[in-house]
C-alpha cells in the first residue's frame, strides 16, 4: 500500500480552473476527508502537481492521477505549497455544485 498517485495541474493560470474541478470532485466524492490531497511545485518544470496519499485512490482515479511511488518531498525538487483545501461546509458545497457562468464570447453561425 505504498502507491501514491499524482498529476500535474499545468502551469500559470490553468492550474486554478484544474483546482476547482478538483474541488468539485472531493466534494461529492469525499467530504469528510480534512485534507484528501497537497499541492507541489516542481522546481524544475514550475509545474502545481497535485498527490494523493494511498488512502485517496478512489478521489485520485476519478481526477486521472497515475499511480507513482512514494514521492521525495525535501523542498528542492518538490516545494510544499501548503494548500488546504476548504473544509466542506454548506457554504462551499454551495459553491461547488453551483452552475459555471460562461465568461468566453459565443460565436453564433
């Protein structure tokens, strides 16, 4: 039981709509675990690469996280970014079950 699983949320601003899918997720899939996954960067590629314990395999498959060993988390290579995902309340299930707006343009034929 010593598989853990990442992905990489990408670069720049994508990470954050990658994070609240993320969050959508753990809210309809494991709202009362405290904290199912940490955030990283990777100080070569700058990537946000998001892991999750053994214990949080079913939350890691659903987001598409592969299977990894255990990672070496020494504040070289990964630095900790000491996100903590918001505690489900009623108040953030609201959040994350609200329907998206639409920001970009709709082009019509």
């Amino acid at each position: 039981m010593n598989t853990w699983y990442s992905k990489s949320l990408g670069e720049g601003t994508v990470v954050y709509s990658r994070l609240r899918a993320l969050n959508e997720l753990r809210h309809q899939m494991c709202p009362d675990a405290p904290c199912p996954y940490s955030l990283y960067m990777d100080a070569v590629s700058a990537e946000t690469i998001v892991l999750f314990d053994p214990r949080q395999i079913v939350l890691a498959s659903a987001f598409g996280a592969m299977p990894c060993g255990q990672p070496n988390i020494n504040g070289v290579r990964l630095i900790d970014l000491e996100y903590r995902p918001l505690p489900v309340s009623a108040q953030s299930s609201q959040m994350f079950s609200s329907p998206r707006i639409r920001t970009e343009p709709r082009l019509y034929a």
